[in-house]
C-alpha cells in the first residue's frame, strides 16, 4: 500500500486499486523525486499524467504544491484518488480528470509549473504528450517536465525540450526537461 513519505500528509496510506494497471512509483525513487524538487514545490500547479494512485500528486500537495491535477484513464482508480483527496481533506488542492491523457491534455487548462509523466514502461517515449504540453500552452515559462521511464530505455531527443537531468535508480529512471524557447 502507497504511502506518503512527507510533508503535512506524512505516513498516511493510500489504498491501491487491484489489477495489473497501477504500477505505483517505488518509495526510494518517489523520495529521491521529492528531494530534487523541493525547492520548486511552494505554491506550484502540478499535473500528474498517468496518475495511477495519485500518490505523487498527493505528495506534491503535502508539501506545499497550491494545485495538482491527477490525470487517470481507470475510471475505478480515478474515483480510488478523488475518494482519497476527501479522505485526506486535499480536495481542494488535489482535483482528478478521468480521461486518457492525450485527451486530457486538450481539455485542461495551464499552465504548470512541474508535469510529472508515467505511462507504462512498455509504451513507446509519449512524444506526442510533450508535443501536446508545448502547443497547447500548458507550462510555465520555467516549467520541469520528469519523465519516469525502464533505465535500460534509451529517450531520444524530445522536440521543444532540453534534458537537466538524469537519475537512475535500479530500473527505474527518471528524466528531468526543460522547455526551450519557441
């Protein structure tokens, strides 16, 4: 069972829905995660594509994001995170979007400042959600897109984005972009 590792919400659980199709971020890598992106959390709109648990968006708001969009296709485990913001009282922060995420993306509105990306590993690299996250104007001027994918994938060169930042952590990576300017 997820749980959350800091902040106002710290050690609290998260109930994992059942099946093959959440695949929730180990707690090593989620920790490193937060560490790199402390000083950019006060106040921050993040989304989260891919949500599965919502246990990264939830541990963006406990430490201080002002807004998180959990973007999930499962709309049981959709419902599994808006039932878990009432019950954590983050409802308010915290707002879920039952879609797929390229559908997702011409619906919402930006910008945000962090978007954390986690298809699963064996789709190929989602250059059309990065392609999607520039044209329809959904990040901040300063904006970090992490990308987490299988370490022994190798990303290609991502148009309109420039990589800060590699960490690997066993086999599991995560790629830390900036957008470049148009």
């Amino acid at each position: 069972m997820p749980k959350i590792t800091g902040g106002s919400l710290g050690s609290r659980k998260l109930r994992s829905p059942k099946g093959l199709h959440v695949r929730p971020t180990p707690g090593r890598v989620k920790e490193s995660l937060f560490s790199i992106l402390m000083p950019r959390l006060e106040g921050a709109r993040m989304l989260d594509l891919f949500a599965g648990t919502g246990a990264i968006g939830f541990e963006a708001a406990s430490r201080g994001a002002a807004r998180v969009v959990s973007v999930e296709a499962q709309r049981e485990t959709a419902h599994a995170i808006e039932e878990a913001a009432r019950n954590l009282g983050v409802e308010d922060i915290v707002t879920v979007f039952p879609a797929p995420a390229e559908r997702a993306l011409y619906r919402l509105e930006g910008p945000f400042d962090i978007v954390y990306l986690d298809p699963p590993y064996a789709d190929p690299v989602p250059l059309q959600l990065f392609r999607l996250l520039r044209e329809r104007e959904l990040l901040a001027p300063d904006a970090l897109v992490v990308y987490e994918h299988a370490a022994k994938r190798i990303l290609p060169e991502i148009a309109g984005f420039r990589s800060t930042r590699e960490e690997v952590y066993g086999d599991v990576a995560l790629a830390f972009l900036s957008p470049t300017e148009s």
